[in-house]
C-alpha cells in the first residue's frame, strides 16, 4: 500500500515548539507527535486537535489532552499548507491567557518579517 502523501508541512519556528516539547513528559511529546502527524495527513482535521481561533490575525492552535492535563501550542498558515509552530503552554484554566496569544501573534509578525512577506 502506498504511503499517505503529507497534506500539510509542518515547521517550527526559532526553537519556541522545541524548548516547550522538550520539557513535557514523554507521554505528552508522544501524544504532540501523533496530533502533528495527524494534522499534516489528514485533509479535515477534527476540531478537538486543532482549532483557529477567533478574534486573532489567523492563528491557529495544536490541542493535545493528556489524562487530565491539557496543553496548546499556537501556529499558523504560511503559503498555502505550511503550518508555522510557534509557543506552547499548558492550559490552566478556561480561557487562552492573553499574554500566550500576543506572543504568538508577536512571533507571527516577527517571522513574516524574516522572511520579507509584508501584508497589503
């Protein structure tokens, strides 16, 4: 059977994703690593893994849930199918803290800027 062609690439940003992987339990960076899969595989992604979320400039976040414990990391959309990872956290309480959305939207804009891409 022929392997499944990725619908989307996934990359990480500076080392944000990485140094917040890095410190999660195994079970946690096993689970991350299945959801990053699935997402660039599958063409409808379940909401329950990854989301856009309203109210920002197109960000987008990975949902994984361990046992009781939940956690997000944020991304978005470069060219089409290239899903940029930037910060994670582990969620707390109900509501996304506001200080990891403007990190993420500050990272956004900071690597549209690298790489010379400016809005019109």
């Amino acid at each position: 059977m022929a392997e499944k062609k990725s619908t989307r690439e996934i990359f990480y940003y500076k080392n944000y994703y990485l140094d917040f992987i890095g410190k999660l339990k195994p079970e946690v960076k096993k689970k991350f690593s299945w959801t990053l899969q699935l997402i660039s595989t599958i063409d409808r992604v379940p909401e329950k893994y990854f989301k856009h979320l309203t109210g920002t400039s197109g960000l987008y976040e990975v949902r994984v849930e361990v046992e009781s414990d939940i956690y997000r990391v944020f991304c978005f959309f470069d060219k089409g199918q290239l899903i940029i990872l930037v910060n994670g956290f582990q969620k707390k309480t109900q509501k996304t803290p506001p200080n990891e959305i403007e990190l993420a939207e500050k990272l956004k804009k900071q690597y549209f800027n690298e790489i010379g891409y400016s809005k019109k």
